[in-house]
C-alpha cells in the first residue's frame, strides 16, 4: 500500500467510482514530466484518499501512437456509458496538444478515439477538460500555451457528441494578465503570464466557476473566474484574490462518497518534491474556498 507522500505525480486527478467505492487516482508521472520520453499513464486505486494500491497501467501508447514525450495531466471522465480520458501529448516534430482516448472501465486500457489531438495542430495546447452545457453538448475548454502566445490563454472548443473531433473554431474565454494576482514569469530567457489546469465547477447556486492555475507572489497558484452570463462562453471575470497562493495548484474539484466537496491539486511544483494533496472545500459568496 502506499501513502499519498509515496506518489510522485503532478496534476493529480481524483474520479470516484460510486459502484466500486473506490476513487481511482491519475496524473502525470513525476520522474518523467520534464524528459523527452514517456512510458504511459498510470492510475491508482484507494478508498480513503489516504492509502492507495499501483500504479496500474492505464494507457500504454501503441506502436503507431503521435506523441513520445510530455505525457500530461490525464483527466478521465465518465461520458455516456464509457470512460473518457483527456490527457496532453507532446512530439520532437508535433506540438503539444490534448488526445481524447476512450476505455471501458476507468483502469483502461485507453485508446485513442481520434487521429491525433483534438485541438488546433498550429498551436502549443495543454490540460484539455470536459464541459457539458445545458444542451448536452460537449466541449474541451484547454489552454493556448504561454510559450506560443506570451500572454496565455484559455480557450473552448466544441466537441462532436463522439469526442472524436472538433466543431467549429476555439473561443477565446482570457487571458492569464486579467488575474490581478497573476505575475509574469522568465523561463530558460522566455516571459510571460502562464494559464494551466483550468477546472469547471457549477455551484449549488447555478453559478459556473472556473478554477485555474497560474504564478503569483506566493509560488504556483490557483485562481478562480466566474462566468457572468452561468454559461462556458462567458464572458468570464477574475475573483482579485486567489483560492490558494502557496506554491501548489493544477487542480480539480470532486465530491467523496459522503457527499463532501474536496480539492485535489500538487505540491510543492517544483521537481522532484511535488505529491498529491487532497484537501475539504465548502462553497460562499465568493465561489469556494479551503476548509
């Protein structure tokens, strides 16, 4: 058995399998985040957030696969009777973008369900999420990565209702700079204002959020926006102060077996010391924040 101390990922995500009252644990392999090579996705199983069995092989790549490196941020959604993974993949000669693979079970195996990523092949793209809107259509909401556009963005796509492909072009929802919490960063001579993880979440009172994740004076940071019109395209507006400052974040939010509405997220960020956290939320006037 291991403790959440013992697992080294980033990005953790937490589905819960009602049927089985076992949460099933994905992320990115931390020993191989930042390599030009990955071996897959792994997940693990537990029933208390605390002690985990795994890794277990969730996606193996096949022989023909695009990507060989930047295995990222696996999200696995369950989307009309199967099991959806969203998960960022990178290439020497292709850019990043986010693949949709698809599996049975929510172990896996998962295989693609398209040729390649589903968003745009001309942009640096990262942490691709599910969004179903009130009409029952589907949508990837990802980021448009700093390192291609300076100012990073987080954009929708509407997907077909196989998740196969996209309809239509991206929508621009904002950019990282409209947080007033956010502080640009340098990178290897390179700055920007960086946009990862972006996360939807409906409160009790309708209201739609997102959570999202960036830098600010306290390290690597969450920060939320409210959809003023309760739908994905907004327009969207920056809650001025964040939901946590202290050098952690790419989160999610899920509910446990009870019914209490947790955050999972990693920390610290740099490497090799990231670990899976996992801690209670209760919602307010001001959308969430930690118990």
């Amino acid at each position: 058995m291991l403790k959440n101390m013992d697992i080294h990922i980033r990005d953790p995500f937490v589905l819960p399998v009602v049927a089985e009252q076992q949460y099933y644990l994905y992320g990115t392999t931390g020993a191989e985040a930042w390599t030009n090579s990955a071996s897959g996705i792994d997940c693990y199983t537990g029933a208390d957030l605390e002690t985990w069995e795994g890794p277990f092989p969730a996606f193996r790549p096949p022989a023909d696969f695009w990507a060989d490196r930047n295995f990222w941020a696996p999200e696995v959604h369950a989307f009309r009777g199967c099991y959806y993974m969203f998960a960022s993949f990178k290439a020497e000669d292709a850019r990043r973008g986010t693949q949709i693979l698809a599996a049975a079970a929510p172990q896996g195996p998962f295989l693609p369900v398209s040729d390649g990523p589903v968003t745009p092949r001309d942009w640096e793209c990262l942490d691709g999420t599910l969004f179903v809107d009130a009409e029952d259509h589907p949508w990837i909401v990802f980021c448009h990565e700093w390192v291609q556009v300076g100012d990073g963005e987080i954009c929708a796509l509407r997907l077909s209702d196989d998740l196969a492909s996209p309809v239509g072009q991206p929508h621009l929802l904002f950019r990282a700079s409209e947080a007033p919490w956010a502080q640009e960063v340098n990178s290897k001579g390179r700055r920007g204002y960086v946009t990862d993880g972006p996360w939807l979440h409906r409160l009790a009172s309708g209201e739609l959020i997102m959570l999202w994740s960036s830098f600010s004076a306290g390290g690597y940071t969450v920060g939320i926006a409210r959809s003023v019109s309760g739908g994905i395209l907004g327009p969207w507006e920056q809650v001025p102060d964040p939901l946590y400052a202290g050098d952690g974040g790419h989160c999610m939010v899920f509910r446990t077996f009870d019914g209490g509405l947790f955050l999972a997220y990693h920390r610290p960020n740099p490497f090799p010391d990231e670990r899976p956290y996992f801690v209670p939320l209760r919602e307010t006037a001001s959308g969430l924040e930690i118990v």
